[in-house]
C-alpha cells in the first residue's frame, strides 16, 4: 500500500470527526421489540400479488422522481389536503436532513424538545446547524411556556416536534401545539411518524398556519424496510427544500412496492388496529408490576421506567432470554432507567413480560 502518513482529523470537519455513529444493535436470533416495527406479515395471496407486479417494474430505467401514481395513492390513503404539497424522502430521516440542509444558514437554529426523536440533534450536528432542546414538563408533557420561551430567546429557523413523541409515547397538548406553531418565527414541522396509533392529525392545520410542514412516513405503519417518509405542505417552501433531495432518491422498487402496499391500505390499517389493541394489552400488564412507573402510550411503543439504577441489568438479562428492546437509560437525563419496549405480535409480548419477571425476580 502506498505510504500515506495524512491524518483524517486533519481534514474531516471536527463535529463529523467527533460524531458518535448511529448505533443499529445486531438482533439476530432475537424477539425484536427495539425499533417500533410492525411484526405482522402480509398474507400469502398478497405476498404474491405484490411480486407479480414486481416483475414488471423497469430495474434498467431511472426512477420517476415525480412519482405522481405513489402521491395520489398517499394523498388518498392519509387524507392530505389537496392544496398541500407532497415532498418525498428515503424515509422521513432523508427529509430531516433535507430541511436541515435547507435551513442551515450560518448561524441558524434547530429547536426540539427533549427528549424526542434523536435524529433531529444529530442531523443538525451533521448539517452544522446549531441546536436547543427544550425539556418537556413532569411526565413528558408538552412545555407551552418553556417552549415560548425558547422561540423568542433563540429565533430557531426550524423547530421539530414528534406529536406523537419518541420515545416518550405521548402525544402532546393541542393549545400548546399551535401556540408553538403560531409564534415560531420560522418553519414548524410536526413529526406524525405515529399517525396510525392515535388520533392526532394536524393536516388539517396546513392551511390555518403558513409555516406549518407535517411530516409523516411509511414506516410505523409496516413499510419500514421500503423507506418512504412525506414532507407535506405550501408550495412555497416544499419547492426549495425540493432542490436539495438526490434526483432518484426513491427507487423504482419501492414507487412500486409502496403504492401496491397501499392498494391494500385495508390489511395494513387492520394490522395498526391490532398492535393498538395489544398496546392496551400490554400497557396494562406492565401496569400491574408496582416496580416499574409506566407512560401512557399513543404510538406502538411503551416507555418504562425501570427500579432507580437497574436498567442496564435488566435490559441485559432480556436480551440473554433473547428479548432485544432498547435501553434508553444514559441517553438522557430524564430518561435515567427507562426502557421502550415496541409493541409485538402478542406471542411476542408474552415472551417479554415473562422474561421481563423473571429479571425483576432476580435481586
Ligand atoms: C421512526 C421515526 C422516524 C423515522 O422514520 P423513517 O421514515 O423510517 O426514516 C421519524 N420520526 C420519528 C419521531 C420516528 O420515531
């Protein structure tokens, strides 16, 4: 190998060189409830409706970067105001960074409460966008007036809010929303990844509010491995973001796959009516443990918090009874010994509880 003595601390810029990686942990072998993925599978007649079709898709051929037939069948299926734009992205963590990009004049700020979605700091160390979160309130609640607060001190040029919040599981006050959204003297985006598990819906805000984006995606709802997240909003904003986005950002397999899935919104809609009913199910078990304090949820996912200091353990002992979740305790301090557990097929979820007393059984 050529001789090259060049240091890349020398070159990187210093918040990519001081970046800590996305952690993906390895769940092979594993009852996966780490990642709020729906565990349901398609039936077989659709499985196989689904790979007819997509043995007629052009591979050789570029994709339509318009993908008009895939945002008809969006705006159809999620009710997206027709005088609302529709923005793509490979995923809604593409569209993160997009607008961050977007948004990331010298100086410029990105406002988030916290805890939430760990994305939008991280996207913003990316983009070298300067970055303030707010804490909630007692119990993860929506801080109006600390939020307030933060716009006039901070003047944030973009503000993301996860309604539904991750990996809180609540979802946030109405008043306290669109106060937030009224006075922000930039561009507001609600995160509505969780649509399908709660009543929460603010695209029919878009045309009450000017800077106003809500943002959903795919993936909550039984397509995260296609990767499709929507910007949706005026014109007037979404036609610059646009400029941003790699031209073919959503291949031809997923166009396909996404408006075929949609085709049979009914199955997957039905799945997200089941994983509610088992939220329930499940909220209410983990309710009976006096060890633990239990969040209420609206997405597809449950935040505990475990016995003062115990988290890493248990979360360790579950993952050797081969149930992956995810540990949140050191990751913030108001998540100090707090579990999230997604939301499984209920066989999943039995295996979990059961494995989640004999932990707490163990000293
Ligand atoms: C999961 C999640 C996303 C990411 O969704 P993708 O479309 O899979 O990239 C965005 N926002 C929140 C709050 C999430 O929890």
């Amino acid at each position: 190998m050529h001789k090259n003595t060049c240091d890349p601390l020398d070159w990187l810029r210093p918040e990519i060189a001081a970046l800590k990686p996305y952690a993906v942990p390895d769940a092979a072998g594993l009852v996966k409830l780490d990642a709020m993925e729906n565990p349901h599978r398609w039936p077989a007649e659709m499985v196989q409706a689904w790979q007819a079709e997509l043995a007629s898709v052009s591979v050789n051929r570029y994709p339509d970067p318009r993908a008009p037939a895939l945002k008809t069948a969006l705006r159809q299926v999620m009710g997206i105001p027709a005088d609302a734009e529709i923005l793509l992205g490979n995923g809604s963590d593409e569209l993160i960074q997009m607008l961050t990009l977007s948004f990331a004049r010298p100086g410029a700020l990105l406002l988030a409460p916290e805890p939430s979605f760990a994305m939008y700091k991280l996207t913003a160390e990316v983009c070298g966008m300067h970055y303030a979160g707010v804490p909630l309130h007692l119990n993860y609640r929506f801080d109006t007036e600390a939020m307030l607060a933060a716009l006039a001190r901070h003047r944030p040029a973009l503000v993301f809010i996860a309604n539904p919040n991750n990996p809180t599981g609540n979802a946030f006050d109405e008043a306290g929303l669109r106060a937030v959204i009224a006075q922000a003297p930039g561009v507001v985006v609600l995160d509505e990844a969780y649509y399908p598990f709660t009543q929460a819906n603010a695209l029919g805000w878009l045309n009450q509010y000017p800077n106003l984006l809500v943002m959903r995606t795919v993936s909550k709802l039984g397509l995260a491995g296609l990767r499709l997240g929507l910007l949706c909003g005026p014109a007037r904003w979404l036609d610059h973001i646009d400029k941003t986005r790699l031209p073919y950002n959503i291949n031809v397999l997923t166009q396909a796959s996404v408006a075929f899935a949609l085709r049979h919104a009914r199955v997957l809609t039905q799945q997200a009516a089941a994983i509610r009913a088992e939220r329930e199910r499940l909220f209410g078990e983990l309710r009976q443990r006096s060890a633990l304090t239990v969040y209420p949820s609206e997405a597809n996912f449950i935040l505990f918090r475990a016995p003062s200091a115990r988290a890493d353990a248990l979360h360790a002992a579950l993952r050797a009874s081969g149930v992956l979740i995810k540990n949140l305790h050191g990751s913030h301090p108001m998540l100090a010994d707090c579990l999230r557990v997604t939301v499984g097929l209920p066989k999943e979820n039995t295996i979990f509880m059961n494995a989640l007393d004999a932990a707490l059984a163990k000293s």
